[in-house]
C-alpha cells in the first residue's frame, strides 16, 4: 500500500487504487468523499464509482453542478479489500474510511473531531498500520475549552440577552458549525430565525429527519411579516461574517442585535477585534491539538500521514513523540510501503 499526493490524495494497493477527497472533477476509478464542505467536493462529480454516507450524498448532490454519471456506495469492498466508513465527529454526514487489505490497514479521517457535541457520533479512534489525519489545529497553541462548560456559559449570555429584549445574531458556517449551533441554542427561544443559505440546508436535513436540523423560519418571511420589529426575544442565525458587513451593521442599526461569532479561531485573542462582534466563542467542529494527539495515540500506527493546516508543524511534533509522521503536501510526494509481518486480511 502506498500514500502519496498528487494534486489529490492517492493511496494505492497492489490491485486497487482510492482518492480521498478530490477537488477536481477528474476521472478516478475510485473516490471517497468525507463530507460536504467545499474544500472536500468538487463542483462536478465526476462519471465514477464514489464511497461516501447518505447524507454526504444529498448534501454532494445539492451542491455539485452535475453528478449523472456518478455512483454512490456506502460500502466497498474489491479485490478481498474493504473500504468501511465510520463516523469522523465533524459535520453531519462526515465519516473516515477504513481500509482493511492483506496489505495492512489504513485509517483517512478526513476532518474529524472526538468531541460530543450531542448530536453527532464523535469519532473513535482504532488501531491501524497507517493513518491519514488532518491538522487544521495541529498547533500546540490551538487547545480550546471543554465543549459543554463554554455552551452552558455562552447559553446564560444569550439567555440573558433575551430576557432584556436583545436580539442575538450566531454566526457560524451553515453547514457543521450553525448544526452545532441549532443543537445548543435553539430551546432558548420559539423564534429560530435563519438567514437563506442556513435556512436551505436546514430545510434540506429537516426533509430526512437528520439530527442537528430544526424547525426554523426564514429571515426574508420574518421580515415580511415583520416578525422581527414585534417581539425581540429571537435568535437569527447566520454565516460567518464581520460586523462590518453590511447585512450586520442593519442588524445591529435597525435591532440593537447582539453579534456572537463562533469559530476556532476565536481562540486568538484579536480575532474578536478583528472581525469586529460583541462575542467571539472559541468552538470547532475539528479536533484541537490534545484531541488530534489523542488520535495518533489511540490508533498507534506504525506511519502517519499529515494533511491540511499545520501539517508540516504537527508532523514535527508527531516525530518528537516517537511517531514515524510525515506532511504530505503538495511539494512532497512520499510513499509508504507496509511490512509484511504486518499485513491482515
Ligand atoms: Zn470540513
């Protein structure tokens, strides 16, 4: 079995070849797609064969330009080779692919998180002979808080705001964090407001009964029906954007609405500042420098490939703790080749 990049993330058997995550729209006999963020799917999926879960599907599906020639599985297996998806704890839909070969096994995770959020199946790390990790905070300066004790404290914040006839604005990305949000925030009020790109994939998760959707009105029906002028106890949820922009500076004009950003980043004390919002609150739906740590810990790979973010950082950081890691970017092409002694079936 080897990993290497070339423009994608390739790991290729003796009669079997998988991309992960591919961007572009080219032909590959085989692709996983981890889930629906942008920087995981192209824009056309291309005529193949593609593992990925239901809801990565519908979401993929709702997303791309075309797919018509595409299709789907949520399980594989060629060749006595088995490509198995299990949840990776990011967004909804999200998995990572494990590949048990008479090579050995390799674990991609794809973005991943071990945190319970409440709603989504946090990811479990397993023993495996190579591992693909992401490194979006693979920084030791990237630690956030515990998750329950920074919801309940920002809770009462909101809480508070609402009994006082403030309106809030939660802003976070309306796939993955803005689910987080509904999870955490939406009994606080019988008015969910959702701005019209988090009002579309609500709609879309709500239609199949997916956790972490909500029952929600839009913000141009709330306008229409000048919901938000007669009661102020709502919450409008929205994209990540600054108080600059101008759809929040009318908010906090016309409102008074309070504007909390949530984001990883918001772990940099300026960040805040820099995007000019009453609240910057320090949640992710990736793991955090202990968490990815954990990971390699508890799979205990004999290689670990770092992707995304700090790899190169991370990486380093896996070698001072005894690990055998390497960044794979774009500059490197590194191959990987198992033991025999440590091949399974
Ligand atoms: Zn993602």
């Amino acid at each position: 079995m080897k990993v290497y990049l070339s423009n994608v993330i390739c790991v290729d058997g003796k009669d079997w070849k998988v991309v992960c995550d591919s961007t572009n729209s080219k032909f590959y006999p085989l692709i996983f797609y981890s889930h629906a963020h942008s920087d995981h799917i192209p824009r056309k999926i291309p005529s193949t064969e593609i593992i990925t879960s239901s809801t990565t599907e519908m979401l993929v599906k709702h997303f791309a330009s075309s797919f018509e020639g595409a299709s789907f599985f949520q399980e594989y297996s060629m060749n006595g080779t088995s490509f198995v998806q299990k949840p990776s704890g990011h967004i909804v839909g999200s998995t990572a692919l494990v590949i048990n070969s008479s090579e050995g096994k390799l674990v991609y995770t794809g973005d991943v998180s071990i945190r319970d959020k409440g709603f989504l199946e946090p990811f479990k790390p397993e023993k495996c002979d190579t591992l693909i990790i992401e490194s979006t905070f693979g920084s030791p300066n990237y630690e956030f808080p515990n998750y329950s004790q920074i919801i309940s404290e920002t809770k009462e914040e909101i809480r508070k705001y609402l009994e006082d006839d403030i309106p809030v604005v939660l802003m976070g990305y309306p796939l993955g964090k803005a689910q987080m949000l509904y999870h955490a925030f939406s009994d606080l009020t019988d008015l969910n407001i959702m701005h019209e790109s988090n009002f579309k994939i609500n709609n879309l998760l709500l239609s199949r009964n997916i956790k972490g959707s909500i029952p929600a009105i839009s913000y141009q029906n709330a306008e229409e029906k000048k919901i938000l002028e007669e009661k102020k106890n709502w919450i409008l949820y929205a994209p990540l954007r600054s108080g600059r922009n101008e759809f929040n500076m009318y908010m906090r004009n016309k409102y008074d609405a309070k504007l909390f950003a949530f984001s990883g980043w918001c772990i940099s004390s300026n960040y805040k500042f820099r995007m000019n919002v009453d609240h910057g609150i320090p949640i992710s739906d990736h793991a955090d420098f202990s968490e990815l740590i954990e990971i390699c810990e508890k799979c205990d790979p004999d290689s670990i490939y770092t992707i995304y973010g700090s790899n190169i950082k991370f990486a380093a950081e896996l070698q001072r703790r005894g690990f055998n890691a390497y960044p794979l970017s774009k500059q490197t092409i590194l191959e990987s080749y198992f033991h025999k002694d440590k091949a399974r079936s």
